[in-house]
C-alpha cells in the first residue's frame, strides 16, 4: 500500500495521529510540504468528497476528514518556505455560504510562501462581507474557492461582488467544482480580469504575470 493509499485510509477511519506519523515521515523523508499539500491533502480530500457526493460516506465523516487535514495544514505551515515579503496583499476566500475551506487555505498558504500578505476569509461568508472587505482594502488579488458543484452559482455572485466592490483588481477563481467546468464559467462572466486555475502550477505561473 502507498503511502497516500494508507493516509487515505487512515483519514476515512479518522486515525488522526496516524495521518500526522504518515506526514511527519514522508517530511523526513525529504517530501516537501508543496508535495504533501497537493499529492496528499488534496487528492485526499478530492477522494473523501467524490464519496460523499456518491452517498457512501457521511457528512460527518466528510468533515471529520476535513477537520484532520486542517490540522495537518497547521503543523505543516512553519515549514512553508517563506521568502522575503513581495509588498503585495491578496484577500482568499470561499465563495459565498460555500462551507468547504481547505482548498482556499492551500491558496493562501502558498501566498504566504510566496511572500505574499493574505486575509483568510475562510468558509460560509456572506457576500457582504466579501464586498466591504474588497471596498474598504486595497488588494492586489482576490482568490475565490468553490468545492461544491451545486455552489457555482454562489461563485459567480461572489465574483460580481468583488467586482463591484473594486473593478480592476486581479480575480482567480478555483477549486473542486470547476474542474471541468472553469474555463466556461469564468467566460460566461463577461468580466475582465478575472482567471480559472486548476492548480498550484498555474497559481506560480499567474503570480510570475503579476
């Protein structure tokens, strides 16, 4: 079994000490924790939520799961290779009643690494408070997750908030529920500046843009 097969399986039956010995031995292993953000986190939780959708597992073992890489997240994060500050600030977020924030904390921990100063809205915000935050603070990017298909819709909402809040700041949009179906959304948007990424590669590359 693979390591990622065992810390799935540890995950789904909540072994939550287990999940930390299977990260911290792949750290000294040399893995590093962009590997184990993506390859590990990620693409666990990408499997626990596909089961959920499917009904074979339940919400509470969903949020257990998630609950467990959150913490994961935490004790990682010193770790986070952090370089000088870059002087730029960019608000993350979850879009609009969207409860599901790992995907937005990955975001901002690799601006954070990146050098990056980040607010962290985090999950099931409301639009006005997306909006206040973008009109009363100058960012330099706004980053917005969505993990839910069924909250797309919200998403679009959200865009247009910030939109309205600030109509030239930088807009990338991402997270479970666009897969395949980013590049559509954001074109039926019809506003300018906004960006799908489907991965921490393209989130690199549009901040080497930036």
């Amino acid at each position: 079994m693979t390591e990622s097969a065992r810390f799935l399986e540890a995950l789904l039956a909540g072994r939550r000490e287990e999940c930390r010995d299977i990260v911290d031995g792949l750290l000294a292993a040399g893995v590093t924790p962009r590997v184990l953000y993506v390859e590990l986190f990620h693409e666990a939780l990408y499997e626990v939520g596909r089961l959920w959708e499917q009904g074979l597992v339940t919400v509470m073992l969903e949020h257990r799961a998630t609950a467990i890489v959150e913490g994961l997240m935490g004790h990682l994060f010193p770790a986070v290779a952090r370089q000088a500050r870059v002087g730029k600030r960019a608000l993350v977020s979850c879009a609009a009643d969207e409860f599901h924030q790992v995907g937005g904390r990955i975001v901002a921990d690799t601006l954070e690494g990146a050098g990056w100063d980040v607010d962290f809205l985090g999950a099931n915000g409301s639009l006005e408070t997306l909006r206040s935050r973008v009109a009363g603070t100058r960012f330099d990017l706004v980053a917005l997750s969505v993990s839910v298909s069924s909250h797309v819709p919200k998403l679009v909402e959200s865009v247009a908030a910030v939109r309205r809040a600030d109509a030239s700041v930088p807009i990338i949009v991402g997270g479970r529920a666009l897969l395949d179906s980013g590049a559509s959304v954001v074109a039926g948007l019809g506003l300018s500046n906004v960006r799908w990424l489907a991965s921490l590669d393209q989130l690199d590359e549009f901040l080497k843009e930036l």
